[in-house]
C-alpha cells in the first residue's frame, strides 16, 4: 500500500495489459465488412420464465377444453377373429399405410420409411444445406437440367405404381421451381420464390407429399381401403 | 384481507434460518438475484442467466419446442395416474378402460387428456422440426442436435405407438396389428425385432406387457435422457436459434 | 494383431466431421480437453472440472455414496428387466415369480441381483448418512443437503417396502401386512393413508398394483429428483465434505 | 499501438489494480493465527471418474457373486387366511417390530419412528451440533448434571417397559461418557473419547441401540415373537 493508486484514466490508455482489443486478419481476396450487431439481452429469470409459464398454461387449458369436449375412442374388447374393415394405424401412420395401397410391403414398410430416416439425420452433414445458396443462384442451364431431370424421373416412377397422390404434388412444386427460372424479377411472392434453396425445395415436396397421403389415409379411406367421403365412413377413424 | 399480514408473513419466511438453507439468495429483486435464480437451480439452470432479447419473440421459435415439452409434462403427470387403475394383463387391460370409464371419479377426463396431449406431442414434435429445418438452424455448431431431435421423434412415435395398444380394444389390437406386419417385411431384421417386441408371433398378452413397460418406464427413460442432452445443448450453443440474417450477408464473397 | 491399424481407426473416427459434431473436443490428452470432457458432458457436468486431491483419499468418504448410486444403477437395470415378464395382478404375479425361476433365462439371476441391490442401497444409504454425520459435513452451507439426504434415505425405504410386497408369497404378503398395521395406529392420518396406499382396508390386489406404479414409477422418480438436487448441491458447495479438521483450530478463541 | 508493451514486472509492482492482495481485519480480542492451506487440485477426467468407474465395477462384481451363491427367498403364494409364526417386516423395519413387543402400537409405531426422522432432519440447524464443542469442555459440574440426569431418566423410562435392549446399551454409553469426566489425561482411548461432542454422543447410542434391536428381531426371534436362538427358529428369516 506504499504505492499510491493509479490514476483511474489509466484503462483509457492504449496500454493493451489494461484495455484488450481485437485484430482482424483481411486477407487481400476478401472484401472487409463491418455488420453492427446490437443485441440486447435481458434476464431469464422474469423475461423467459414466465413466458414459458404462460405458453404451459396454454398448453394445459386448451388440452383440459379437448378432453372434456371429446371422449377418446374405445371400442369393444379386442378379437383377435374378427378384423374390422378396415383396419387402421395410428394417423401418423396412415401415410405409410396408405402407401402399402400402392408399393409392395417391403417398399412401404422399409424402405420409404429408412430413406426418410436416413434423409433427416443427413440434413446437418450435407454441404449443400450448409451454403445455404437459392438453387437459381448457380448455373442456371444446369440447374434446368437437373432439376428438371429430377421431377420428371419421380413423377414417372410413382405414375408406373399408380401413385397419384405424390405424382401430382411432384408436379405441382415442379411448376413452382420452374416458374422463376428465368429470373428474379417480379411480384413478391417471385421474389420469395427465387430464394428458397434447393433443400428447401425437396424439404416442402415432401411435406406436401407426407400431408396428403396421411389424409387421404385418415379421412377417405373406407372398407378394403376403397376411396370413400368421410361422412360415409363406417367406422369413424 | 387487507394485504398487510400476508407480505409480513412472507418476509418473516424469507428471512427464516431453514428457508435460506434452501433457496439462498433473496427476493428476486435485483438482477443478481434473478440471475441466482437460474444458477442456483438444479432445474432451471438449463437456462442461462441472460438471454438475447430477439429469442423472446413468437416468430423466433414460435414457441414449439415449449408447447412440446409442455404436453410431455401433461402426459407424464396424467400417464403416472392412468397407471394406478390399469393392469397389463388380457382381458383386465380392457375391463379396467371401463371401470375408468364408470367407476373412477375423472376417469374419462383423464384418459382424455392423455390421449390428445399425446396427439399434440407428436404434432408439436414435427412442427418444431419443420422450424428448425426452414429456420436452418441444424447449421454448426448444432448439427448433432438435429441428429438428437430425429432421435427424439423416433422415441415419441414408439412412445405413441405402444401407448396405442394399452386399451386392449378393436382399433388398439388391429392399428398394432397393422403396423407390426409392416415390421416383419423388413430384410433380415425384421422378423426378428418383430418377435422381440410381440413376445410371440402375434399380438398377444406377451406383446401387451412389454408395450406396457416399453411405455411406462423403457421409452420414456430414453426420452428424458434424450431430452436433456437436447437441451443442453441448445444452451451450450449460445441459445434457441431463430431464422436466419439475409442469406447474400453470411458469406463474404471473393 | 499387431495393434496398429486399431489406433489408426481411431483417430480417422475421431477426426470424422460426424464424430466432431457429436464430441466436440479432441482426445483427453491434455488437460484443456479433460476439462472439456467434464464441462461438454450432460452426465459428468455433475462434477467439477477439478476436484481437490485429498478428496480422493478412501478414508475422506469411503465412497460410500459412490457405492449407494453404483448400486441404484444395478437395481434399475434389472428392474426395468424384471419388469418385462411381471403382471401385476393376483395370482399371476405369483406364477410370474415361479415362470422366471423355472422358464425365464437367467431369471433367478436377475431377481437376486435386484434383491441384494437392494440390500446394499439400504445399507449404503445408512452408513453414508452415519459418515456424514461423524464428519460433520452437515454444517452450512450444507444444512439442507442433509435434509435431502434425509427425504432420500426415507424415499429407499419406501421403494424397498414397496417392491418387498411384489412377489406376492406368503413372506411379501405378512411382511407388508405387518408394517401397514403399524400405520393404521397414528392418529388422525393413519387410517386414510393406509387407505389410499392399499386402495382398501387390507393387502389385496388394489394394494399389489399401487405398490407396483409406486415401485417402478412414483417413487423412481422421486428419487432421480431428490439425487439430482443432492448431487447438484454437493457440487455447488465445492465438492465432498470430508473429516474435519482438528476440533480446536477451527475456531478463534477470546 | 502507439505506446509500447509495458514491461512485464509490473505485475510484480505493488500495484493493486495489476495485483491485487488480501487484507484481513484482527480484532483486539481475538487472537491471530495463520494456517498454511496448500490445498492440491487434480483433473477431474482421469482421477475421479476413473474411482468412480472402479467402484461401480466392484459393486457389480460383488453383487453378481451374491446373486449367484444366494438365492432370494420365496416362499407359498400370499394366503390371507393364514398367517406365518412369526410374521416378519423387512430387515430394516424388524427394530420397530421388536419395539412394539414392548410398547403399545402408537408409540413403537408412529411415535418412535415420528422422533427420529425430526431429530435426524433439526440436526443442522441445532446450534450445539454446529458448534461442535467437545462434551466436557464445558462447566464440568453442569455436564455432569445434564449428562448423568439424561441417562437416568432415559434407563428408567426404558426399564418400566422391560425394554432391557435398551437399557443395557444406554448404561454402557452413560459408562463411557462419564469414565472420562474427570479430565484429559490418560491413554490413547481416553484422549479420543474426550473429544467426543454431545450430539454424537447421541447418535453413537442411536446407532447401538437401533443395531441391537434390528439383530434381536431379525435372528432371536421365533414363533410368538418369543426369544429363540438363530439355529433354531422356523421358517428362518
């Protein structure tokens, strides 16, 4: 304590020991940008809480109003004798089961549902999701003759089995992707279009896919998976 | 009820000896407290103590993994319930469904509950992966993380699956039924995992008590532990990641 | 085998982008990425990066804890096994008992390891509390971690008791009759709890399939909650409490 | 960058803000004493975890020899109708059993058991435990007092209730506490036992006693819960 203290204007000075900065490296083939990113942070105690709180509530509320406005089904004590016709998965399965209508099993049941699987866990390890560029950013003839390639081949393959349900979203999301191949002028959703990428566009093919085959199988499909309307059918999925 | 003895009473506990060896810091009134709040729980400390402002809004996440893990809580709570009138033996699985339906105060309410909270957790499940994929926010650091969501999804479809069959009833025996046969299709595999899973080659009483304890203890164990790794690691990625900066800005070009 | 193509796998898995987005730190080589094995881990966060040396001596703890937890491992990995080819249910769950002895691989095996597990978590979770009380790791800011330690001693009682009624012999069915005649005898509370814990006023079938809901999940549960508080806290107090040091330096006197 | 680095003794300067020091305040009346704590840390990856991994494998290993050499008991299917001579609790529970031999229900079972949860869970928050003051550090007389009346009174209640497993061990601990009243001199038994604290005084008797009747009900008693010896009680416990 001889010492007496330093002067307090002392972290103004450029001494780096008591005012750290950082260095950027520019190499000359980059372009040097400065982004000001502000962000504001707030404390999870009362911000983050209790909209979690809030959004559970919700949860609960809403859950407590469908459980005393429907009843689950039940039906009669299981028989393993007599099949109901027909007989249906749980509805996150009836795509899958809607698709044994058109595919052998092992097709259906395995192989569709592996490639799924196996498609979902590559998404973060693919280099093309990673650069994250609009599919008509690149070589535009190429892209044509790809993508193009792509659709046509799917929509023959699924047309052989009969399999019109994807056929025609296949071709719906198609005629999206190739209606903004020549450029990127024009109205809004134009321009929304022209920057999706090309995972973006198998991911909403799918989607699509998935949703319609699923209600087509919860919601027209009756006694020996004949196409029925939902009110004529017996029993009520 | 003029308000006055309740705050004293409540001081008078927060300032007691046994309260402060358990909750220790005070009111969360300062922003060291709050921040002791999140710190010093074992359960909340999934959190950090700061979070960015943006993270807050609806659009970011559309609170999806929240409304999930909320119907999880539900299922958790109700599913516990369920199981103290439920036997896991032919034909007493289906007579206890009616005596939940008859006999039990709430039986029905309960069942209910159960049965479309777990309709919301699968729902919940794909939306939130919908967002994560069309937010992109599967890039690095937090590529495994989606690897651990699909893993997730995959325990709540078994979880939903084997709960199906628990009622014993014509829609259980035959959606299970439905589904196994496609099991047994798969290449060598198949029919194997298929009589692991059945304890026979139909469903039988053997398959009922395995789906029962596949779903009461065995799949949510491997939920929870999932989960936890799930939410971890979110956190030790700085935070739910919401949709992307415009796309031309994240890359600098030559 | 000459053990070198072995090493080079390794490190061509350890250097994979898949590998280095599951375990993000390379191999424990140094001490940086021995931390991060602790800090980037789920389950062993639990601990510190660092822990005293002294606290690794056996006579510090006698890892008396350590034993209790390793024999709760034991004790639901087996149960979770025994529970595949258990009905709750009378008789069955008796013919259950003789189908694992007489029909089921290994079946005795597996029950005497839960059984003695048992044991030894009773006995563990006693000697470590008369530990910790000779050692005075009670004190602040401890206080309430012993009161954890006590919720949880009473919660491996609970769990023992419940699951001693399971097999449901002539031993199972006296054994618990006793004990919940015991109950029955305090005032006011007595009667009703015993009511609602057998579903009824004797040991019945009611009571086999609430002690089974409590012993493979109510309980379990409470227990993995109490054990993460507990381990939390010895962790936010700086690591294990052990002997005190020389009774007279620790305080200053007048 | 301008200035250059500063040179690197300074932080051996007695500058606070470089280096910061600690200061401790002594009152006049206490006295100061300076305990050297060289306390070692090691990582926690191999020298902990490796234990810990150690101790799980020998928990295993012994647990599966047991499981191998004993079975564990199971007896006829549960018969409400007739009951087993004697009937036994769990292990655990068998030092309450006995103490209903000696004690109406209430007592042997709600208020015994009631006591020893709330003293095991008061103990951190009783002054004396945290103090942690030897017994007869004290005022020697007062002890002696307290002491001896506790032990008088605790034999007596426990003899007008023939509860003899009691008694015999509270008069041993009573022996032992007061065979060092007189001072600290003496052998290497005596010198530890000096130091011994009331409350584990306390627990060391708990411990004894629950010990004693736990053995008692599990290997001494027969049919009619009457004293037998080990090798002769049927069906063995």
């Amino acid at each position: 304590m001889s010492s007496p203290m330093p002067p307090l204007d002392l972290i103004e000075s450029n001494d780096p020991v008591a005012m750290p900065k950082r260095v950027a490296l520019v190499r000359p083939d980059a372009r040097a940008t400065l982004r000001r990113v502000e962000e504001r942070w707030v404390m999870t105690f009362p911000n983050l809480i209790l909209r979690e709180v809030i959004v559970f509530q919700i949860v609960v509320i809403a859950l407590s109003l469908a459980a005393l406005l429907f009843n689950a089904p039940l039906e009669g004590i299981a028989n393993p004798l007599e099949t109901p016709n027909p007989s249906k998965a749980p509805w996150y399965f009836l795509g899958l089961q809607e698709l044994l209508h058109y595919f052998p099993p092992v097709v259906a049941g395995v192989v569709f549902p592996g490639l799924v699987v196996v498609a979902l866990v590559v998404i973060p390890f693919a280099k093309i999701n990673l650069s994250a560029r609009p599919l008509w950013s690149g070589d535009k003839k190429q892209t044509r003759l790809w993508g193009g390639g792509a659709i046509v081949v799917l929509a023959v393959f699924f047309a052989a089995f009969n399999c019109w349900p994807i056929v025609i979203p296949t071709l719906l999301v198609g005629g999206a992707m190739f209606s903004i191949g020549g450029g990127g002028q024009g109205g809004r959703l134009r321009q929304f279009l022209v920057r999706v990428t090309m995972p973006e566009w198998i991911m909403t093919w799918f989607i699509l896919v998935a949703t319609i085959l699923t209600l087509i199988g919860t919601f027209f499909r009756g006694p020996g998976w004949s196409l029925v309307w939902p009110w004529n059918m017996y029993p009520p999925a | 009820m003029n308000g006055t003895p309740l705050p004293r009473i409540g001081i008078w506990v927060r300032e007691s000896a046994l309260y402060r060896s358990i909750v220790r810091h005070g009111a969360a009134d300062t922003n060291r407290n709050r921040s002791l709040v999140i710190f010093e729980n074992l359960f909340l400390h999934m959190h950090p103590v700061k979070v960015r402002e943006k993270t807050l809004k609806f659009t970011h996440t559309y609170w999806l993994g929240a409304i999930t893990i909320s119907a999880l809580v539900v299922l958790i709570a109700t599913g516990i319930l369920l199981m103290f009138y439920y036997h896991p033996s032919v034909p007493q699985a289906y007579r206890d469904m009616k005596e939940l339906k008859f006999v039990v105060d709430n039986g029905v309410f309960y069942r209910n509950l159960h049965r479309w909270a777990a309709h919301l957790m699968v729902l919940g499940a794909l939306l939130h992966m919908v967002r994560v994929f069309y937010h992109r926010a599967y890039r690095p650091p937090r590529q495994f993380n989606w690897v651990i969501g699909v893993v997730l999804l995959l325990v709540t479809l078994l979880l939903s699956y084997t709960g199906y069959l628990l009622p014993w009833d014509q829609l259980a025996f035959w959606g299970v039924s439905v589904g196994t046969n496609m099991a047994k299709e798969a290449p060598i595999l198949g029919p194997p995992i298929r009589f692991l899973l059945l304890g026979g080659n139909i469903v039988s009483e053997n398959a009922l008590l395995r789906f029962y304890v596949l779903h009461c203890v065995l799949l949510p164990v491997a939920l929870l532990g999932f989960l936890g790794v799930h939410i971890w690691r979110v956190r030790k990625d700085g935070g739910v990641q919401g949709p992307p900066g415009p796309a031309s800005d994240d890359e600098v070009e030559p």
